[in-house]
C-alpha cells in the first residue's frame, strides 16, 4: 500500500497545474463539478472532461511505474 501511495503521489506531480487544481478541489476540498466549473470559469463539461483525463493518466502512470518495478 505505501509503494502505491508513493507512485500516486508521483503521479499527481506530473499533471498540469489545473488538473492538480481539479483534484484537489474535487478530492480534497469536495466541492462539486458545478462548483468548480465556477471556481476555473469553465463548463461543467470541460471540468468533467479534465477530471475523466487527469484520472485516465494517473491509471495510465500507476500501471506502468508498478508494472515497471515488478518486471
């Protein structure tokens, strides 16, 4: 578990300035797509589609730096 928070933690730090914003406002802060299409000045869509992106990169970095360190 301490080996995936590791590469996790990897992986957020090479996402965009905006999708850690994203992250952090949905995850952390828990505010609602409504609320942080409001907060970027963006749609709700554009904050759904840079979270579905963030998401799929971090699975995409995650099975690889794991995939990585097991080969």
């Amino acid at each position: 578990a301490t080996e995936r928070k590791t590469v996790l933690l990897k992986g957020i730090k090479q996402l965009s300035e905006r999708e850690q914003l994203v992250l952090s406002l949905y995850y952390e802060q828990e505010l609602t797509l409504k609320e942080i299409s409001q907060v970027l000045d963006v749609s709700v869509a554009r904050v759904s589609q840079i979270h579905g992106k963030l998401i799929g990169k971090l699975k995409t970095y995650i099975e690889e730096e794991l995939h990585d360190t097991r080969a």
